[in-house]
C-alpha cells in the first residue's frame, strides 16, 4: 500500500544467530523495508532484529532503509542484479508482487510456509495476497510472500471539533452527509484528501465498495468476469465523488496534496474527517492532541484493506534460510503482541495481551471485517501502472477539468489494457 513512510539512511546491526542446523558464522542478512522508525511496524521490525540477534551467534545484519517509491520504481531492476537483498518488503497485489512472480524474480515459499504454520496462522482475506499463479494473479497458486500484518481503511473523527460545533458523529451514511454539510456550513472543509497519491482514490473506490459486493470485488480485482467501470457501483462513486467536492466536502486545491500533507492537516485540526488507513494509527496516537476516534465507514459492508506488505525473499537470495527464520520471528507472539500495543494489526496476537484501548477499537473493527470477510483490496492492484491512472484521473475530477462519465472511460481503457490474458 501507498502508506509507508520513508526512512533515511542505513543502520547496520551485527547480531548472533544460527540458522537451522548449518553454520551461521561470517554470513550477512541484508534486510529491506521503509516502514517509518516510530510506526508499529517499524518499532515491531526493529524488535525482530533484535530478536534475530540474540538466536543467530555469528551473523550480520545489514538493514537498509528505502522509501516506499524507490522500491516500488526498481524492484524489477534491482532484483535481476547481483545487489539483491536476502528478504525485503514488497507492496502486495497483481500489479506489484504478482507481477515480480511471474517474472521469476520471487523465491517460492510454499513449502517454507507450510512447515513453518504461516499458513496457519492468517486469515483467508489475508492470505489471498500471498499467493499467486503462472499469470502473476493473487489469491491462488504458490506463496510468494508473508504478510505478517493486517490494513485497512477507516474515518478518523476529530471528535473535540465535533464537540466545539455540536455536530453528532455519524454511525449512518446519512449521519455523515448531514455533518459534512454542517461543517460546510461553518465555513470548514470536512475531509482532508490528497489528490497528487493514494488518498482521493480511495475515497472513490469506498463509494463504490457502498454499492458493492463479494461478486463484484472479485470481478474487479481477480478477473472472475468483465469488468464495467460505468455498472451502477463505479457510476455512484464517480457521480458522488464529483458531487462531494462541489458541495465543499473536498477542496477543490487539495488535487495537487500529497497523503503526508492531509494527515498532518488533521492532526493540527483542520479538518475533522479523515478516510485513511490503519498505518496512520500509531501516529495519531502519538501527534494528535485532541481527543480522537475512529470507525468503519459507515454504510458499507466492505471496504479497502487486506494483509499488510509482504515479505518477500528474491530468487537471489544468497542467505534464504536466515531470511525465513527472520520471518518466522516477525511471525512470533512476543512480536505479533508488540505490534498490536504499538497501533498496528496483528495476525496472530493474543487478544489479550493487547492493554490500549485505542488499540484494542482498531484490532475489534479489524475482526469485524474479517468475520464478514469485507477487505475489498485497494483500487490500484489490478493491473501494472494503475496507479499513475487512477492520480492523475482522480486530480481531473477534483478540479473538474473532467466529467465523471470520461473518468469512467479512461479508467476502462488503462483497465483492459492492463488486463492479462487468461
């Protein structure tokens, strides 16, 4: 997903270990990921290292910190070199680690994942995007990856602005319309957006997931059938979408704002409404000084959200055993619980050991998604360079230099274009 944060630098940890039955000694785990140091992830990952270094007596851990967009950019490239990581986190999805699969630049995992008991351990939501077939497709075929966390988005209420204007927060679609148009009303935009990445994409793709089913989700992104972005699903979410910022729910200037930008916006309270994701929760916690909630957005069954990023271990890899073991660690309870105390979502945590109650609301709606099998995956995986569509189409909708009907068929033709043939 779009959300990670970026590091900088590189830290380089000598630890101890020993992996399986042969000699660790002089070997190097060379480890990738660009969650940001102060996010659940990051502080979880950082703990796992930890970990690592205390079973693997005479082993190296060179952790490379890397922006979301720089492996997202040369993941190809750089994984068909000599310059190789032993594991790395990759983006999840057909366009992403599906298409690494296919080009045979991800190691198989299977037979890893069944003796270890990682497929054990996630849900049929989660696990779909580990698994991939011969055409790069999610959902079937041979692991390529683990997913050791879970997503998904969620309305972040400034409830001290809600207070101040005596407005209810809303548990009903209408609810939210009816605020929205209050906020308006007082001369405050009521939803931070970021039109230049992720974020106004997503609050189209959640229209449409409202009007939405198991049926069609599957159709859109596992090609189960034709996909028509002009059904009465994406129609709604356009056509609203449009109607949304010209009632002043979304400003007109936030086509060009990046994701960063919106959630500090609403961190220093200029906004009252965020649709975002569960990476941000750990730091609203930390940064937010107002009293703050969070909640399902209301009026729809499903909404975007599925296992976090993968691990992934290259083809080639030179120390794929030490890449599994430190897998199996981010995998353990004393990590899974660290992780869900710290604001994120674990897979495998004790229910019980998890003490924030903040927490504990974010990891009950999670369950209460999963049980209803409701994570719709995000609106760029289908295919390779959706993504870049989706931006710069969205942005056109925002200013309104484009009509939701030629949305519609710009969507389609990048959509078909992409689309692999079975």
């Amino acid at each position: 997903m779009a959300s990670a944060l970026i590091l900088t630098g590189s830290l380089l940890l000598t630890s101890c270990g020993n992996s399986d039955s042969e000699s660790s000694d002089g070997k190097t785990l060379t480890l990738w990921h660009y969650e940001g140091s102060d996010s659940a992830m990051g502080i979880a990952w950082n703990e796992a290292i930890k970990e690592f270094k205390a079973t693997h007596p005479g082993v190296t851990v060179k952790f490379e910190a890397k922006g979301f967009e720089q492996i997202q950019k040369t993941a190809s490239m750089v994984l068909n070199s000599s310059d190789a990581p032993d594991i790395m986190e990759y983006n999840k999805g057909n366009a992403t680690a599906g298409l690494l699969s296919k080009q045979g630049l991800l190691t198989d995992l299977t037979a890893e994942a069944t003796k270890r008991g990682w497929d054990k351990k996630l849900s049929a939501g989660v696990k779909t995007t580990s698994q991939y077939d011969s055409n790069g497709v999610m959902g079937s075929g041979k692991w390529y990856g683990v997913p050791n966390y879970a997503e998904y988005t969620m309305a972040f209420y400034n409830k001290d602005m809600f207070k101040k204007y005596g407005i209810a927060e809303p548990t009903t679609y209408d609810e939210l319309t009816a605020a929205m148009d209050k906020f308006v009303a007082k001369g405050i935009t009521p939803l931070a957006n970021a039109g230049a990445e992720y974020m106004a994409q997503q609050y189209l793709y959640q229209l449409a997931l409202s009007k939405a089913d198991r049926t069609w989700v599957d159709k859109y992104e596992l090609y189960k059938g034709k996909n028509d972005f002009h059904d009465a699903a994406w129609t709604y979410a356009a056509n609203t979408f449009a109607d949304w910022v010209k009632k002043g729910y979304i400003a007109k200037t936030s086509s060009g704002t990046k994701a960063e930008d919106a959630g500090v916006s609403w961190i220093q309270g200029k906004s009252p409404i965020l649709f975002s994701g569960s990476w941000w929760y750990g730091r609203f916690e930390s940064e937010a000084k107002f009293d703050w909630d969070s909640g399902l957005f209301p009026g729809s069954n499903l909404t975007l959200g599925s296992g976090g990023n993968l691990w992934v271990v290259p083809k080639g890899a030179k120390n794929k055993n030490l890449a599994y073991d430190f897998i199996d660690i981010t995998m353990s309870k004393k990590i899974q619980n660290l992780l869900g105390n710290k604001g994120g979502v674990p897979v495998a945590a004790d229910a019980s050991a998890i003490t924030d109650p903040k927490t504990k609301t974010l990891i009950s709606n999670y369950n209460t998604l999963s049980s209803r099998d409701g994570l719709a995956f995000y609106p760029d995986w289908p295919v390779a360079g959706f993504y870049d569509t989706l931006v710069s189409e969205t942005q056109k909708l925002i200013t309104g230099s484009e009509k939701p009907d030629a949305y519609l068929d710009n969507l389609q033709k990048a959509y078909d274009k992409g689309v692999p043939q079975q």
